[in-house]
C-alpha cells in the first residue's frame, strides 16, 4: 500500500517579512527648529494683535484730536496767525534796518568849530563786510583845520568808529576857506537800529 502523503503549496503562515523599525533619535537641531518655528508664530501673533491695538488708540487720539481742534475758535486761530506772520516780518526789517543817529552824534563830538560840514551821503559797501560809506563835503578855516581835523578822525579814543578816513579834493574858495571832501567807513554793528533802540531805553 502505498503511503498517503497530504502536500499543500498553500503555505499554512503567512508570507510576510517582518521588518522591525528602528526609532531614529531627535536630534539638536530639529529641537531648536521646533523652537524656532514656534518662537516666530508666537511673536507673530503677538505683533499682530498689538498692531490692532495701536490702531485703535492711533484711532482714538485722533478723534480726540479733532474734538480739541474744535472747540478753539478757527477764526481766533485763523486771527493769531496772521498776527505771528506779521511779527515775524517786522523783526526781519529791525534786523536788517540801520539808523544814522549815532554817526551824527559821534560826528558832532569830534568836529571842530573850525570845520562845518555840508553834504552828507551813506551807502551800503558791496564787500563781504557790508560796511556802510559815508560821503562827505565841508568847509575848513584853513588847512591846518583840515590836518588837525584829520587827526581826530584818525585817533583811537575820539575816531573810534570812523574806518580808514580819507580827506580829499582840497580847494580854496573865494574867501580863502578850504573846500573838501571827506570818506570814511562805518562799522555795521554801530549804525544798527535794534542795538541803537535798545541803548535808548
């Protein structure tokens, strides 16, 4: 008898390969990448909620601003600035306005009664010292009027604040009196009005 041999190609397990997974370890960099990801989401969150309130309060503090504009009087404002405007230009004419009183006053301190003076002219330099030119024409008793004359213009104490005085064109007129012309410079700082002003009161 021949034996009873029971084959099957059906396997009885099934076919599957078992693969086992190995855990790979967290590593440094995907912490601080977790870390900074998160960092950003928080603070962008954050800039966008303190964004809003700063428009609300921007948003606020201009209704208050209008509503302080307002209640002031436009036409009292409007009236005021006008007033400021005017201010403004006045003192930019006081600045820049001269005042001849004080070359009277020293002239009449250092003439001799010897020496009379009958023309007088002033002019504003062009050099980069804006001095003002004084022009002058007299009459003199003689010439040594004119050389004593000259001395004072030229000293230190009395002549002060007459720069380099030139006396010219000396002639005699009929009478024997010496005819002549005068020129000299003036310092800005001693014909100016707002400084002149302020020594009178």
């Amino acid at each position: 008898m021949e034996p009873n041999f029971q084959t099957s190609f059906i396997p009885k397990k099934p076919i599957v390969e078992e693969r086992t997974t190995n855990a790979r370890p967290v590593g440094i960099f995907s912490i601080i990448s977790i870390f900074i990801l998160v960092a950003v989401s928080i603070a962008s969150a954050g800039l966008f909620f303190y964004t809003g309130i700063l428009h609300q309060k921007i948003s606020k503090m201009e209704d208050e601003l209008i509503s302080d504009k307002n209640s002031f009087e436009p036409s009292k404002i409007s009236e005021l600035q006008l007033l400021d405007k005017r201010l403004h230009a006045s003192s930019e004419v006081l600045a820049q306005h001269i005042t001849v009183s004080p070359i009277f006053t020293a002239l009449s301190a250092i003439t001799m009664k010897s020496v009379r003076f009958t023309q007088f002219n002033y002019d504003l330099a062009t050099d980069k010292d804006k001095k003002i030119v004084v022009k002058m024409k007299g009459i003199a008793v003689g010439y040594s009027s004119i050389a004593l004359q000259s001395d004072l213009f030229s000293s230190k104490d009395e002549g002060k604040n007459f720069i380099d005085p030139v006396f010219s064109n000396l002639t005699l007129d009929d009478k024997g009196n010496v005819i002549f012309d005068l020129e000299f410079a003036v310092d800005p700082k001693f014909v100016d009005y707002k400084a002149t002003l302020a020594k009178e009161i």
